[in-house]
C-alpha cells in the first residue's frame, strides 16, 4: 500500500512539475504573481498612512492580474476559476470607475475655486 501511495504521489508530482509545465502554466505563474502584488502594494500603502488604504495600483494590479488569471482559466476550461475570475474583474473595473470619478470630481472642485480665487482678486 505505501508503494502504490509513493507511486501516484510521484505521478501526480510529474504531472503536476513536468508535464503540464507549458506556455500556459508560465502565464498562470506570472498572474497569479502579479496579483499578489496587489497586496503587497496594499499593505505597503496602509503601513505608510498608518491605516487601511487601498491605492489605485492596487486595483490596476487587480485588473492585471485577474484578466490573465482569467485567460489562464480560460485555456485550462476550469469553471470555478472563470466565474471567481470573471467576476471579480467585474468588481475591480467597477471600483476604477469610482476612483476615476472621484478623481474628476476633485479636480473640477480644485478648478472651481481656482477660478473663484481669480475672479474674487
């Protein structure tokens, strides 16, 4: 029995190592890295101000990362990794478009009173 177990062990470890290690899994390997950055990135921010905070690198890492991560389910036709990666890709271009409206409400408020200090000299 342990000689059975030792072998499929040693199978599933040259499937795993060897055998599927192609184009595909290098790509797999390079978003699943890219997307833990993003907590890299998030933490490194929030030890900075001293409290939570989630920079917009951290979402363009999200985005990164979970469109390959996507591909990547994609090409391997796992469907629990497409739904978890389609819809987070959902979520992270959602909170984009809140910081980019953010952004452009800040920068017409900092233009109004540009001009409200230049019209009040």
């Amino acid at each position: 029995m342990l000689v059975e177990l030792s072998n499929a062990l040693g199978g599933y470890l040259h499937n795993v190592f060897y055998t599927k290690f192609d184009f595909w899994l290098w790509l797999g390997l390079f978003a699943q890295t890219l997307f833990t950055a993003r907590f890299v990135v998030q933490w490194w921010a929030s030890e900075r101000a001293g409290k939570s905070v989630i920079p917009f690198s951290f979402w363009v890492l999200s985005i990164g990362g979970g469109a390959l991560l996507f591909l990547y389910a994609l090409i391997r036709a796992d469907l629990v990794y497409i739904i978890g990666q389609g819809s987070g890709l959902l979520i992270y271009l959602r909170n984009v478009s809140f910081v980019l409206k953010e952004r452009a409400a800040e920068k017409a408020r900092a233009e109004a009173e540009a001009a409200k200090q230049g019209g009040a000299s």
